[in-house]
C-alpha cells in the first residue's frame, strides 16, 4: 500500500446566511424533487451551496464548496441512496437531458445531517471530474459559468446499476451568489479581486516537487495504516517579492489522523510574483486542492 497526492493548482469573511430561490425542474420518475430552497453560506475561508431533495427517511442533499474564485467546484452529494457507492469507482454523471454523461470517480464519504455521500473534489458542468485547468489571468474562467449552469435540470449519477438522480432545475442564480462569496472572500483577503481577475501573470511555483516530495515524506503513519484519504484546500497569500506570507488550509473531507503538513512545507516555497495589468509585481494568491489518495 502506498500514497499518492495529486495537487491541482489554480494561481492565484464575512458571516451571514441568505436563502435564494430557483425553479424547481419537472418532476422526474427516479429523480427526487427540492425540499428546501438553496441555502448560501458566507463562512470566513469557504463559501458553500446546500438544498436538500425529498423527505424523512429519503431526505438527500446537494453541496457546492468554493475555497476561491474558480470556474471549478467542489461537490458533494449525500443521503441513504448512497450507502451502496463506493469509493473511487467509475460513476457517470451528468445535468441535463441530452447530454453525454461524463466518468468519474469520486470519493466515498459521509455527513452528519443526511448520512453517507459521494464527493468530488472538483468538477465542471459541462466537463466532469476531471483535474483542475489551471488559472488563465484576465480569462473569464475564474469565475463559475451562470449561462451554462441555466442548462441545468438536475444532478444525475450512476454506478454499477445504482442510480441517483436530484432535481435542481437551472443553477444559474445560485451559481451567481457563489461568484460574489468568492469575490468577496478576495477583499477579505485584502487584495482587489477586479484587479486579480486581471491579471498578465499568476503567482508561478518554483519549486512545486521539491516541496510537495517533503511534504509526502511527512505524511503521518498512524493515517496511513488507517486507510485515510483526504480532499485539502490550500491558499497561500504572496507578496510583491514573491515571499509566502501567510498560509491557510481546509479539510474538505473529515479525518481522525491526517495532519497534513503542507503549510510547514511551504515556508520553502519558492514564488515569482503576480504581475498586473500593467506590468509590475503585484500581491496575490496561490490556491490549490490537494488530494490524498491511498494506493493499492
């Protein structure tokens, strides 16, 4: 058995909670119908999406997490209908009628309010599962697509026969909210997100393996006989000389003993810094996910 730790990179608080509302779609003969409205949780380091779909014993739940600004998102999906997924298995998803369900592979988890859950570290609306695409300064790409999340109808997933399927309806509204969280935690952060959103060159890591190769030797033991996996958020603020100032990680999964020492790490990291749109260094941020997976 060993240990595998994929990062995906993307260069780069306010408390309060506000309830939106999004057309329920028609309702489906496998797919269970919205129980609540959508629910947006400002928290100080996350932003986080949940509505909950059916009643009592059948109750389920959606929720999309954002760390940063991202075209990405973090899901999870969760209640009994999930007992019998299991982790890291081919799992085909999709939104909306017509389209080409997408693989995946998620991982296994669980949550105290609706039971077990299925989770994605980061996915797309029209692209799955797949690994992070990285930050492309002054694209429209840091943000989640609204117009493409109006296509929406539903979340459906499917593994060896086991089908799952919760009626959104379109998620552009909701998704819009998500944009102005992460916006927000920007400012938090105190940078300027326009100008972020702006920029000619992202935060560049030199010396990524160096650092990540260290910080695998340092995974903990007692985490590995236990089979431990884990979903990280990591975000790492940069000043004009390419010096780490601060560094912040979040559990995105829960574990008993994974103590990742990756921000201990990272006082070696090596940075060029953000330039701006008009050419000069400028303070920015590095975030990632970073992904334990245990080898067979």
């Amino acid at each position: 058995m060993g240990l595998a730790v994929a990062i995906s990179g993307t260069a780069f608080a306010l408390a309060f909670v506000l309830t939106i509302s999004a057309p329920l779609a028609a309702k489906e003969p496998r797919g269970l119908d919205a129980s609540s409205k959508w629910l947006v949780d400002f928290a100080p380091n996350k932003c986080r999406l949940v509505r909950t779909f059916g009643e009592g014993e059948d109750r389920h739940a959606i929720f999309f997490e954002q760390y940063w600004p991202s075209a990405r998102t973090g899901l999870s999906l969760a209640g009994p209908r999930f007992k019998r997924f299991r982790s890291k298995t081919n799992t085909r998803m999709k939104f909306f009628d017509g389209q080409e369900a997408m693989p995946t592979e998620p991982f296994k988890g669980d949550t105290e309010s609706v039971g077990p859950a299925i989770v994605y570290s980061s996915i797309s609306l029209s692209m799955g599962a797949e690994a992070d695409q990285g930050y492309a300064p002054g694209a429209p790409n840091n943000q989640l697509d609204t117009n493409f999340a109006n296509k929406v109808e539903f979340v459906w997933v499917r593994q060896r026969g086991k089908e799952v399927q919760l009626n959104t309806g379109p998620l552009g509204d909701a998704f819009a909210v998500l944009n102005k969280c992460t916006a927000d935690l920007v400012r938090d952060w105190g940078l300027n997100p326009e100008e972020q959103s702006k920029l000619s060159r992202a935060p560049v890591w030199k010396n990524e393996k160096e650092v990540v190769r260290s910080a695998v030797r340092k995974y903990p033991n007692a985490a590995l006989v236990r089979g431990e996996e884990a979903i990280l958020r990591m975000r790492v603020m940069i000043d004009e000389s390419g010096t780490v100032t601060d560094c912040i990680l979040n559990e995105a999964t829960v574990t008993d003993k994974l103590n990742s020492p990756f921000c201990q790490n990272m006082e070696m990291a090596e940075f060029d810094p953000a330039i701006d749109a008009k050419g000069k260094p400028i303070a920015s941020y590095y975030a990632t996910s970073i992904t334990y997976r245990i080898r067979d």
